[in-house]
C-alpha cells in the first residue's frame, strides 16, 4: 500500500489540485466580437502580389506568379 501511495497517490493528488487551480481560475481574456455588433477594425488584404516563383527555364520570363484571380487577373 505504501508502494502504492507513493508512485500512484501523491501524482494523482497533486495532477488534481493542479487541475482543479487552473481550471477554476478566470484569467484576462479578450473581448468576443458579436455578429449584431459594428465591424470597427479596418479591412487586411492577405495576398501575395507581384512575387514571381520559379526561373523560368532559362527563358528569362516565370510562367508562373503569385497574384490574380482564378482567371488569372483581377
């Protein structure tokens, strides 16, 4: 039972008084925007533009870009 105490007791113990701080605990926590609420934040553009991938075979001009639409231009 000792054995058992030891290696099995005391790490239960401590994992569930150190579930129970963290869990139980309310840290900072950002505002949560509402779909009824007003966007106020301006708009981000992630968009790769303008950058060029591959050499192009030694043809001097990429076939390949990064930019555009699924037609291939916007």
């Amino acid at each position: 039972m000792e054995t058992l105490g030891i290696f099995i007791g005391i790490p239960v113990a401590m994992f569930a008084l150190l579930a129970a701080r963290t869990l139980t605990q309310k840290g900072p926590r950002a505002a949560v925007y509402q779909m009824s609420e007003r966007w106020t934040h301006p708009p981000i553009l992630w968009a790769a533009i303008d950058e060029s991938i591959g050499g192009g075979h030694g043809h001097g001009k990429s076939e390949f870009s990064v930019g555009g639409g699924a037609s291939g231009n916007w």
